[in-house]
C-alpha cells in the first residue's frame, strides 16, 4: 500500500457479513454475496438497516456452520 498511513487490513479481523437478500423480494435466483464486511456485529446491523430495512441480514463468519449472529 502506497500510504503509510493506512493499515493492512487483515481479512481474520472482519467477522460480520452484511447480505442485502434480494431473494427475499423475488429479485434474484443465484445466491447474494457479502456486500460489507465489519469488525463489529453493531455496526453491520447499523448498515445492514439503513441500506435495506426489510431485508438485509448480519451474519457471523466465525459461527458453527448453520447459525447466525
């Protein structure tokens, strides 16, 4: 990285994914990707809600596979 002044990020530190879950409005077939990633399960909720109210969901990497944050 150019800037010194910017850390490296390391992809283990980001635990929480934001989904937008379009197929919970029939608008998509193929499965969502992450759109965000945060270290902090607050602050993703707080995204997840001011990008899509009604649909998004937080999820939490470092679970047991099947459960949710």
């Amino acid at each position: 990285m150019a800037d010194r002044l910017l850390a490296v990020p390391v992809p283990e530190n980001y635990r929480f994914a934001v989904f937008c879950c379009s197929f919970k409005w029939e608008l998509g077939s193929t499965p969502d990707h992450a759109l965000a990633l945060f270290v902090d399960q607050g602050m993703a909720e707080r995204y997840g809600a001011s990008m899509w109210p009604s649909t998004f969901e937080v999820v939490d990497l470092h679970a047991p596979t099947g459960t949710q944050a």
